[in-house]
C-alpha cells in the first residue's frame, strides 16, 4: 500500500515553505515590540470597528460581489467596478495568480530578495521560480538580468514597487520594458499608499492588458488581520481572477471595514504620517552609527550592518535579549551576512528599537 506522502502532488515536498510561525511567538510575548513583520502598530478606528460591527449582524447573510465597494475603489483610479476583484489580503492574488499562468515546468521571474510568499506559491503550482540579485550597489531591479532570463517557459513576471524588502522603486521606463515583453506582469503595490506623491501604475492596464495591479489593505490600512485587498486589470483579467479565486472570499465584516476607511481618509494619513516620521527617525540614527540604511518607500527599512561583522542571527537575539525587540531576519544579500528590517511600531516601541540600535552598533 502508497504510503500517504505519496499521494501527494509531488511538487508538495519540494517547494519552499513560508513560515509565519514567528507570529505564535510574538502573540505569546505581548510585551515585545513586533517590529519585524511590517505590520501597521495603529489600530482600526471606532468608525471601522463600528461598521465591522454592523456588518456581524448580518453575519448570517452570504456575503454579494461587494458592487458598491468596488465602484469606489475603481473611481480611485479611474476605472470601473469590473476592473476590481475583492481578495483576502494580496496573499489570496499571489497564490492565485500562480495557477491562473503557471503550469507545471512554467516559470516566473522575480527578483532576489523579494517577498517571501511568492516562490513557495509557484513552487506549488509546480512552477519554477528563476530569481535575478538585484543590483550590488544600489539594490535596485537588474532589468536586463531579468529580460535576459525571459524564455519559452516564462509565464509570469513580478514587480514589487516599491521592492520588499529592498524598498526601491523601479524607474518607469523600466516597468515599460517588462510590459512591452507582453509575458503577464504583476505589479504589487501594497506600500504605494506611503508615497502619496507617487502615482499608481494602474494606467499601464489600459495599454497592456497582460499586466495587473496587486493591492492591500494590510499596511498603511492597517488591516493585516482583517485580510483585504484587490486586483486591479481588464474586465478580461479580473473575470479569471474571480473564477480562480473562491466564491464569498471576502468576508461581509472585512467588506464593511474596508469601505469604512476609504470613507475616512484622514485615517490612512494619520497612520501614513506615524510610519514616514520615524522611518527619517531610523533612517538618520542608522546613519549615525555608520550603517548603511536603504530609503524607505514603505513601512519597513533594510539596514546593512555587515559592515561591522555581526551576522544577521547575532543582531536579531541581540534585540531580543537587549530590549525584547522582534526584527526581520533577511537573507545573505551577494553573500553578505549582517541585514536585518525594521518596521515603525508605536513611539515607545520605536524608542527601544533607538536605545538598542546605540547600544549594540554605537
């Protein structure tokens, strides 16, 4: 008799594995600063928890397409609601963008680093994921690394802008280039909200149809646990997201948090303003110190510190143990140990990532 792992697509065993399992160990220190997981430190406000609220009551109701949420969230870009499928956060868009263009032996191109989510989701399709290092001086996009890597098999194309976790944005002419390829192109915008004076790309949809938007509610939202987001594309584009996503995948409470905050912009500009004033707090003591933050475009920074010797394990139980500070562990960049990311938690929170930062690296 198979044994059960054998019944198993067989690309199961080998993809990679996105694990959050830091999250079981910060929900059980509640005093630690959660600094590592680009979450958004405010809260919803009474008016989101209001309507989240009134929307449980009717909680016994499957929820509809949610029309009126997306007219309002096309008229922000100036199109229609049949440009806008409704998701359970930007998670839901990456694993379904995956079986919607990847079969097995089909490959995406994306950078490296990059959001950690995505290759284990192609590498579940049975994808093969082909990831460029980013340039060694500046980090940004190699965009001829990435053109030059395009092939028969190439399917799919990521764009992160800005870039988690480099948090470089790619120049436009740039973005052109991947789109004139004509190979499906997605671009991420889940921090785009930080940089109110940068426009959206979502105009690029209507002279490329291959190319689609992937938004969330998790960061300047703040909406991380409350799970929504969005695909902006074609009628063509988001009637194939719809039909791979799961029907009612958008809760009515989540629905009704969302529309909440869009009728209260103010709210995004507080947090927005919270995240941008300590991110040039962080930015000028990590200069400070001599070492060699990356500009923030979202609501995390990259900090080399390799330059000190530290390797990233040393850094991240150094803030733990010093000022019980969670940060992101980041891989070896063009074999270098000694990153790390740091997310803006609430003032105190900051204050000991600064007292830790002058104590260990000053």
């Amino acid at each position: 008799m198979k044994e059960l792992k054998d019944w198993f697509v067989p690309w199961l065993h080998t993809a990679r594995v996105y694990d959050p399992s830091i999250l079981d160990v910060a929900w059980s220190k509640p005093d630690h600063a959660r600094l590592m997981l680009n979450e958004n430190p405010i809260p919803p406000s009474d008016k989101v928890v209001e309507a989240v609220v009134n929307a449980v009551k009717h909680g016994n109701r499957y929820p509809d397409s949610g029309k009126r949420l997306r007219t309002k969230i096309g008229e922000m870009y100036g199109l229609g609601p049949d440009n806008v499928a409704l998701c359970n956060g930007s998670s839901e868009t990456i694993d379904a963008m995956m079986r919607l263009f990847l079969k097995p032996g089909d490959e995406i191109i994306m950078s490296n680093p990059t959001f950690g989510l995505f290759p284990p989701r192609a590498e579940l399709c049975g994808g093969k994921v082909v990831q460029i290092p980013v340039r060694e001086e500046d980090l940004q996009y190699d965009v001829d690394g990435m053109l030059n890597a395009i092939n028969d098999r190439t399917k799919l194309i990521l764009v992160i802008n800005p870039n988690n976790p480099t948090g470089v944005f790619i120049d436009d002419a740039d973005l052109e280039r991947f789109c004139e390829t004509g190979i499906p192109l997605c671009v991420d915008e889940a921090y785009k909200d930080y940089n109110p004076e940068k426009p959206s790309k979502a105009d690029l949809i209507k002279k490329y149809p291959q190319v689609f938007l992937s938004v969330t509610f998790s960061k300047a939202h703040g909406f991380a646990g409350i799970r929504f987001g969005f695909v902006l594309g074609t009628e063509e584009m988001i009637a194939a997201f719809n039909r791979m996503f799961l029907p009612w995948n958008v809760s009515l409470m989540a629905m009704a948090a969302a529309e909440a905050i869009l009728d209260n912009p103010e709210e995004i500009r507080a947090k927005v303003e919270h995240n941008n004033r300590w991110m040039k707090i962080f930015y000028d003591e990590a200069k400070k110190l001599g070492l060699k933050p990356y500009p923030a475009h979202g609501n995390y920074m990259l900090i080399d510190a390799s330059m000190t010797g530290k390797t990233t394990a040393e850094i991240l139980q150094a803030a733990l143990d010093m000022e019980k500070v969670f940060l992101k562990r980041i891989g070896e960049i063009h074999g270098k140990s000694g990153y790390f990311r740091v997310t803006p938690g609430t003032d105190e929170e900051n204050e000991r990532f600064l007292k830790f930062m002058r104590a260990y690296f000053g």
